[in-house]
C-alpha cells in the first residue's frame, strides 16, 4: 500500500531553515509527481509545491516563490522540501501528498517558526 512518511520538522527561528524529507513506498515513485503542502490552524490546506516525476519541471504557491525549493531523489524513493527565510506565517503542519487532495497523504510534520 502506498505510504509516505514526513520527517524534518521542528522549531526555528524566523529568518531560519529547514529541510523536510518524504520517504515514499508502496508505489513506483519514478513514475508520479509529489507535492508539498501545509495547513496552519484555523486555515485550509494550502499547496506548497510541486514536483513532476523526473524532477525537472517545478512549481510554488505565491506564498513561498524564492523561498522555498523542492527537488527529488528518485533513487531513494524521497522528496523533499528546502524552506529558507522561514516566516512566522510558514508555521503550519506540513505534508507530502500524491495525487492531490483526493489523493494519498503522509501524516504530516510540525514547522513552527518563532522567536
């Protein structure tokens, strides 16, 4: 069965980074894009990022263009999110999807950026 696991999130100062990984399993991963997103509480789940299944086509939500970039290793079944700049506002649970909001989802990690 398809399972998508998030790691790397944490506490970090604004103006601070992170990295989030996404292990991937149950599915041939070299053949679906993935996609980053988040929700903060009191808001909808909000696209992040996306990435096609070779890794050479990207694209950002506004929020986060210039920010953010998210790449993939295809031989390591992993995708990740590099966040830099980190804002209050990007504090939010962030998850790893495939297929959309209709899709599959990982369990999601906590970012919380504060001073």
């Amino acid at each position: 069965q398809v399972q998508l696991v998030e790691s790397g999130g944490g506490l970090v100062q604004p103006g601070g980074s992170l990295r989030l990984s996404c292990s991937a399993s149950g599915f041939t991963f070299s053949w679906y894009a993935m996609s980053w997103y988040r929700q903060a509480p009191g808001k909808e789940r909000e696209l992040v990022a996306d990435i096609e299944n070779t890794g050479r086509i990207t694209s950002y939500g506004d929020s986060v263009k210039g920010r953010f970039s998210i790449s993939r290793d295809n031989a390591k079944n992993t995708v990740y999110l590099q966040m830099n700049s980190l804002k209050s506002e990007d504090t939010a649970v962030y998850y790893c999807n495939r297929g959309g909001i209709n899709g599959y989802w990982g369990q999601g990690t906590q970012v919380t950026v504060s001073s």
